[in-house]
C-alpha cells in the first residue's frame, strides 16, 4: 500500500533501506540542485522584490502545516460576518518572484512540481525563494495573493474574489499544536478566534462535501521503525483539525475554477467518475480487508466509515486511489469546456493553494486576480495554458513513479523477515505477464495481503475475485522485489485452482 512521505529514523540497523531510498533520486534522474543562473535570477529577484501596496497586517493570519514544513503556501484568518462568515486564505505570491521567460520561469516548466521521497523532497523552486522570501513566516510581512470568501450560515459560499496584498502571520502552528490549543481553549486571543471558527467552518463544508457527493482522502502520517531486527510501520492519524484546513483549501479551489468558468478562462482540475471496472476492484479489496463496501452506500460515505487507525482500513484508503485515474488538468480560452466536474470534489475545481510546490498554482493565481479587478488574464500566463497539461502530467508521472517504487522498497523491507511464511490473499486481478508479452515470461495475478496490508503480485493465472493461500518466496530490499507463489493445496481451497470463492454480503 501507498506511504505518503514516510519517515525514516537514521540508525544503522536500517542502512539498507535507507539506502535503497536514498538511491532512487539517481535512478529516476531527479534534479540535484540548481543550476547558477537560475540562482542568481532568484537572487536578484529577491533584492528587488516590493510589497503590494493593499496592506492586511491588522489581520492576524495563522499558518497550520506539518511542524517541520518551511515552504508554507498558505496563511488564514476567519472571521464571522452576521449569521456567516469570511474566509481570508493568503496564498504565497509566487508569480511576483518568477519572471516571465527566464532561466527559473525554464527551470520550473522542467520540474512540474516539488518531487518527495521517504527524508528527501526535490523541490520545485530553490529553497532561498521556497522557504525564504515567499514562504509565508510568522511576523514578517510577506507579498501574497488574499482570497476573501464570504460564506452563508450553512457554509455555503456566497461571493469570492482575490488580489495581491502584504500580510503578516502572527503563528507557525503544527497539526497538533493547533488541535491542543483548539481542545483547551487556550489559543492566543489574536487568532483563538479563526482556530475556533476552522472548526466549525470546516465542519459545515464537510457536511456540504456529503450532500453534493465529495469524497477526501486524507490519510496519515506512517513512519517505519526498526524493532527486535525487523522493519515495523507506525501510523499518526489524522486529527480533525487536518480535515478542517483541507476544508478551507479545497473552498479556495472551487472559488477559483468559479472565477475562471465565469471569465472564460484558465485552466481546471478535471476528472471523470469512476468506471465500472475500478469500482469492481476497488469492491474486491474492500471485502479483503474485511470492510465490505455494500453497493446501498455512497463511495464519500464509505470512506468516512473507515477508521485510518486500522492498517487495513488505511490500505482502503490509499487503494481508494485506483477510482481517481483520468484527473487531469482541462484549459480554456473564450469558451468554457463542457467537462468541468472533478468526481472527487463533486464539483468545479482548480489548482490554487500551493504555488511553492505545484507549477499550474501559479498560473491560476494570476488569471483570478486579474478577471477579478476586471482586467484581461495576463498574457504569459493566458499563453501557457495548452503546455501546462502536459507538464503537469509528466510530472505526475515521475511523482507516481517515484512514490511507487517508494512503495516496493517499503514493503519489502516490511516482510523481509517473513519469507517462507504463508499468508490469506485475495486476487484482484490476473493474469500478468511480469510487465513482459512474452509467452514465456511467468503468468502473475493481483493479490491483495490483508495483513500486513500489502497489495502485490503471485505467481501463476489465479481468477479474481477468490480466496487463496499463497507463501513468500522473496524480499529484497535493493531490488524492491516481493515474490509470492501459490501454497500447496491449503484446506478449505478448491482443487481446480487452489482457490474458494469470496463471500460478499451484497
């Protein structure tokens, strides 16, 4: 299963998986710093660089991120508004520190977006402007574009519109430095307020997100430890303050793909639903994980039903994954596009929020802010639009890459101490052929392990859809290999195939 950016603790016991990982930025090409002219530019960009005139440092903005996180994109103040509300989201100004057609506007275009593997994160701009002049620090003023959302009682946006301002945020929070002083009452009045109003904002959004079909997929933080000589994962849950700030994230996200719908230009998030195929697979997981997911129920539902505490239940999550192919990045210029949905939002919705670390953001920012003070969208941003779906997708493509084979590394440093063992799997899928067409390459099915939740490949043309017994017969950390092979005729298996039917209650 997926590991979002694991943490590995430094020890000598785990040097061989350390450095497994540390060698995939060789192997997948991963740029090793920038080059001199792209940090000079940053430089003087930088020496130059002017505050908007429009001043909100009266507003005490907060910054709620992972505790070790430098590049902070985003920076909020909320506050009431009669019987609703308004939402100040300050987004890292980003296109005031990249010129148009020079060596860092070139360097960013090749990169895509910041890259991330287990203790290392290639970034998408050099660290002087990432997690210096554009990271939105505590008590210095920063350049920023501000969305202001007015919101009804039910949470519902009203109006929106964005503009570059200079802002000042008064507190660098962690998750759960913010979710402690949320609980105890305790905050700083300079913004005991906006913690107290995330957490009834985000909770109305999230019930907005219910009605209209929406379905997040926050999963935790997992760091693997070594302990008694094996490989173990540790998980941190998700607290509720996490949901709530995605909740002020992905608003932001939709007011902008309003602004660009109703400019008639930009670029938007897209996805289509889920096919009928996925959604079968995904079904088959959820039964080997022991949560079935009965056909009566929403796919947003069923995932709020799973406890991401629960290994298995977290597998179902990250898996969860598989219905979101087809997302891609939809452009326009003078006539709106017909598919603007993205299936996971459940609404219009476009890249907005993390300009330091995603490419497309930037270019966002700028068209809304000009459509809305009225003005034509910038030229060079207007220009770029038809090339940003392909970066962006091969950028995706590398970022997959390198989080999958993350993933194999991962696993088989998880189970490197039980080969030989035998354990319950379900097929997914089969056959495959190892990745070859070749009549002689090794037939491979799709397995789901239920425990450890690790999904992977066994020898031999298994039917999907069955309960089979099948044994590790390889681990190898620098190779990410796992092997599983079927298990001589395991009781309770049929003898045509070593397999018994999955029993579902739908």
């Amino acid at each position: 299963m997926p590991y979002s950016h694991i943490g590995v603790k430094s020890s000598a016991a785990q040097r061989s998986l350390a450095q497994a990982l540390d060698a995939l930025g060789v192997e997948f090409k991963l740029p090793d710093g920038f080059a001199p002219e792209v940090l000079a530019e940053v430089d003087s960009v930088i020496a130059g660089h002017k505050l908007p005139a429009p001043d909100l440092t009266a507003l005490p903005f907060i910054t709620i991120d992972p505790p070790t996180s430098q590049d902070l994109d985003q920076a909020m103040h909320l506050e009431r508004s009669g019987d609703g509300y308004v939402v100040h989201y300050a987004i890292a100004d980003v296109p005031s520190f990249v010129p148009a057609g020079g060596p860092l506007d070139a360097e960013t275009r090749r990169r895509g977006q910041t890259i991330y593997t287990p203790g290392q994160r290639i970034p998408l701009h050099p660290t002087p402007l990432s997690e210096g002049a554009a990271s939105l620090f505590a008590d210095d003023p920063r350049s920023a574009y501000v969305w202001e959302i007015h919101l009804a009682a039910d949470g519902s946006q009203t109006s929106c519109s964005v503009r570059r301002a200079t802002v000042r945020s008064v507190a660098k929070l962690g998750y759960a430095q913010a979710q402690e002083m949320h609980d105890a009452g305790n905050a700083p009045a300079a913004f005991a307020g906006t913690l107290a109003l995330l957490a009834e904002i985000g909770t109305k959004r999230i019930a907005l997100e219910r009605a209209r079909g929406g379905a997040s997929l926050n999963v935790p933080a997992q760091e693997v430890e070594y302990v008694d000589g094996r490989y173990v994962l540790e998980f941190r849950p998700n607290l509720p303050i996490e949901d709530w700030n995605a909740q002020i994230s992905l608003l932001t996200g939709m007011a902008a793909a309003q602004v660009m719908i109703e400019g008639k230009v930009g670029i938007l998030r897209t996805m289509p639903v889920p096919d009928a195929e996925s959604i079968a697979a995904f079904r088959l997981q959820t039964v080997a994980m022991g949560k079935p997911w009965g056909t009566e129920m929403a796919y947003g539902e069923y995932l709020r039903t799973l406890d991401t505490a629960d290994p298995k239940h977290l597998a179902l999550m990250h898996a969860a994954a598989t219905l979101f192919r087809g997302a891609g990045y939809t452009p326009f210029n003078g006539t709106v596009p017909e598919q603007v949905i993205q299936a996971a939002v459940a609404a219009p919705y476009a890249h907005t929020t993390a300009p330091l670390r995603r490419l497309v953001d930037r270019f966002v920012l700028a068209i809304c802010a000009a459509l809305c003070a009225g003005e034509p969208a910038p030229a060079w941003a207007v220009e770029a639009l038809d090339e940003l779906p392909e970066i962006m997708a091969a950028s995706n493509q590398l970022a997959s890459k390198v989080d999958r084979a993350a993933i194999d590394t991962v696993e088989a440093a998880l189970l490197r101490h039980q080969v030989g063992g035998e354990f319950d799997a379900v097929v997914l899928a089969g056959p495959k052929k190892n990745g070859h067409n070749s009549k002689s390459a090794t037939a491979r099915s799709s397995i789901q392990i239920a425990v450890p939740a690790v999904t992977a490949y066994c020898d031999g043309d298994l039917q999907p859809g069955t309960v089979v017994k099948v044994t590790l017969a390889a681990a190898d950390i620098a190779t990410r290999t796992l092997r599983f092979v079927p298990s001589a005729q395991a009781p309770g298996t049929s003898p045509e195939n070593g397999t018994a039917p999955v029993q579902t209650d739908n």
